[in-house]
C-alpha cells in the first residue's frame, strides 16, 4: 500500500509538473481543471469521476485568468487535490469545490512568496548578467528560476497528495474563519465573472443569432447541450468554408497588376 501510495504519489507531481508548464509550452492551457482532474482521475483508477470533477471546477474557476499583475488561485493544485479527495474519499462532486478553492487560494500564497524571494532574486543576478553582455547566463537563470518555480509547486501538490486530506484539512483549519469565508464569497463570484466574460464576446450582432439559436434548440426542442454544440461546430464548419472560398474567388477575380 505504502509502494502504490508513493507511486500515485510522483504521478500526481508529473501531472502537475505538465499543468505548471503549460505557459513554456505556449500556454496551451493544460493547467485548466479539464485538463489536470480526468489524468487524475487516470492515475487513480477511475476517468470518469475525474472527468465530472474538472468539469464542475472549470465551470468555478471559468474567471479564474490572471490580469496584469494580479494572479488568480492555483486553479492546477485545487483541481487535483479536489480530484483526489473525491475518487479517494467517495464523495460526491460536489465536495471538490469546498476543497479546491482554499486549497487553490494556499498555493496562491506560497507561490507568491516564491516570486517575493528566489524569482526577484533570480531577476538581479540575470541584471548582472545583462549588464556584462553574457546573455547566454542571462537565458540559463531564467530558465532555471522558471522551471525550478514549477517544479517546486508540482513537489507541494505531490506531497500534499502523499500526506493525504486530512492534513490538508488541518492546515486549513489554522486559517482564520474571516478569510476562509472571503475565499467563499470570491469563489461564488467567479462562475458569474467567467459567464460574463463569455457574454461579452458572443453577444454581438453577427452571433447573436446563433445564440438565440442555441437557446431555442435547448428550451423548446429539448436538444440535449452536446447535440447544441454540435450543431454549432457543424455551423462554424459552413461559415468557415463560405468565407474561405468567398477569399479564393476575390484572389482569383483580382488580376490588376498594379
């Protein structure tokens, strides 16, 4: 058991090494809950349990985008130790929100502290670097900082797997009651900023339409949300290969040499 544990265990850090690194990857968003909780759910047995849990966690930290210089809560750390607690512990889906939350919030605080200390520190050595021309250290200090950062959260939230929830829970427990239940209200917000988000970009003139189309499958056909989406990747697929071809036609017809 103690084997099987330890193993899960560096599983667990590689899977949060892989959501860290998404932003050296081109941030091809592989830290999003929809990502990290179903290979989660891979690693201890059971995807569709991790599948459910990074669905309802995407749909909480849907707002959770970092903006200039504010960072929202590790979303990558509270999706999979809320993954975890759920398929190890049985409980409904529900219960990775209470957990994901705080625990994405904790991590905030130690990755901060991080970008307080060793990163500034790493920036001034790259400076003295930058500044007698040897901009091959100045690349090797930023890749280390950069790498070793993520590394160091991806060991927190393996160790933090290893340990098990109730540790978690006790650490979570020395955390006054005031800021816990402000990490409540923000986590009630962010459904509601991240569905704003999406508004402000499908409602225009040109899509509103197919929103309004959306919803009138939906409520009076009573087309499940997936044949939704369907039917709209099948519309973006038309529109797509219209223009497509409309930009073809206006190459071929444009012939004036000057």
């Amino acid at each position: 058991m103690s084997n099987n544990l330890f193993i899960q265990s560096l599983l667990i850090t590689l899977v949060a090494f892989v959501g860290y690194m998404h932003c050296f990857w081109g941030s091809t968003m592989n830290n999003r809950p929809i990502i990290v909780a179903p290979l989660v759910g891979l690693v201890l047995g059971d995807l569709k349990t991790g599948i459910m849990v990074g669905a309802t966690l995407e749909l909480i930290f849907l707002g959770a985008v970092p903006i200039g210089a504010s960072n929202p809560p590790d979303i990558t750390s509270g999706a999979i130790i809320g993954t975890s607690f759920v398929i190890l512990t049985g409980q409904k889906v529900g219960a990775a929100v209470a957990l994901a939350v705080p625990v994405a919030t904790l991590v905030l605080l130690f990755d901060n502290l991080q970008m307080m200390f060793t990163l500034t520190w790493a920036t001034h050595q790259a400076d003295k670097y930058a500044a007698i021309g040897d901009y091959k250290k100045v690349e090797r200090v930023a890749r280390i900082a950069g790498i070793g950062n993520k590394l160091i959260l991806s060991l927190v939230v393996g160790i933090a797997f290893y340990l098990g929830v109730p540790v978690i829970k006790d650490v979570l427990a020395m955390i006054p009651e005031f800021i816990i239940n402000g990490m409540d209200v923000a986590a009630g917000m962010l459904p509601a900023i991240g569905f704003a988000m999406l508004a402000r970009m499908i409602i225009t003139k040109e899509l509103s339409p197919y929103l309004l189309a959306g919803f009138l499958l939906a409520a009076y056909v009573n087309v499940p949300v997936f044949g939704v989406a369907l039917a709209g990747l099948v519309i973006a697929a038309l529109v797509f290969f219209k223009e497509l071809k409309q930009q073809k036609e206006q190459v071929i017809v444009d012939d004036n040499e000057f």
